[in-house]
C-alpha cells in the first residue's frame, strides 16, 4: 500500500501504531521535509486540526544528516527554529530501532520533547512525539 499524509490522517490510532511498529527505521533523511501534525487519528478533526498547526504553528523539519542536526519551521512565517540532534536509537514505543529526533540538551523550549520517525515509503516518515516518557501525536514528514 502506497502511503502518503492524506492517507495517514484517515487511518485510526491502532492503525497508525501497526505501521509504525512493522517499518523500517531507514535512513537519517536530509534537506527540507514538509510536515503535518496528526491529531485524533481517524475523525473528521484530523484533517482539520492538522491544517490549523500547519499555518500557525508547525510546518515541517529541515535535517542536516551530515552534522546530524535538525531545524523545526514554525511559525506563520516558516522560521528555521528549535534544533534537535539527530541519531538512530531504541524507539521507547516497541524497543526496535528508529530515528531519534532529541531536544534534550539543544533546545530550552523543548528540552522535554523526543520524536521518533520511521520510514514507511520513499521520502514519506511517520513519526511519534513524546512528552517526557508520555506520547502525544503522530505527524508525518514528506520530503
């Protein structure tokens, strides 16, 4: 099955699991990833809510994987902000391997935060966000 955002903002919460859980970590990705939180998976609030994020809040991830960094783009006006290292870990939520997405010692305001990505198609990553130990949201990233 071919998987893109629009499919994944359809898909429920165990779905969603399922295909975490069952791909691949692949590799660190780099350049500019165009992302979309996923919010109350499978309601007709996904969609809507991600379209919200998306203009005021996140709009995706630009990876340096050779310095093995990462720059959030938020705001209104797309601004590179909030860096993250970049390593491939334990993923807290099934213990396999995936991309780990780390705030901890880069960023102050968002020291708590830890994203994990997988790949499940070319150039397409779900990803999982934590709060401290507890998961929040999935969000995709399309490069």
């Amino acid at each position: 099955m071919a998987y893109d955002t629009s499919k994944l903002l359809s898909m429920s919460q165990d779905e969603l699991d399922d295909l975490f859980r069952n791909s691949p970590a692949g590799d660190i990705p780099d350049g500019e990833a165009k992302g979309t939180a996923i919010v109350d998976p499978g309601t007709v609030l996904s969609d809507a809510v991600a379209n919200v994020v998306k203009i005021f809040a996140w709009q995706g991830k630009v990876f340096d994987s050779q310095n093995g960094v990462l720059k959030n783009r938020v705001s209104p006006f797309g601004v590179d902000a909030i860096q993250a290292t970049v390593y491939k870990g334990e993923s807290w939520f099934d213990g396999n391997e995936c991309i780990v997405l780390d705030y901890s010692k880069t960023s102050i305001v968002a020291h708590w935060i830890r994203d994990e990505i997988r790949l499940i198609a070319p150039g397409v990553y779900l990803g999982l966000v934590y709060w401290g130990k507890s998961r929040l949201i999935f969000f995709s990233l399309e490069f």
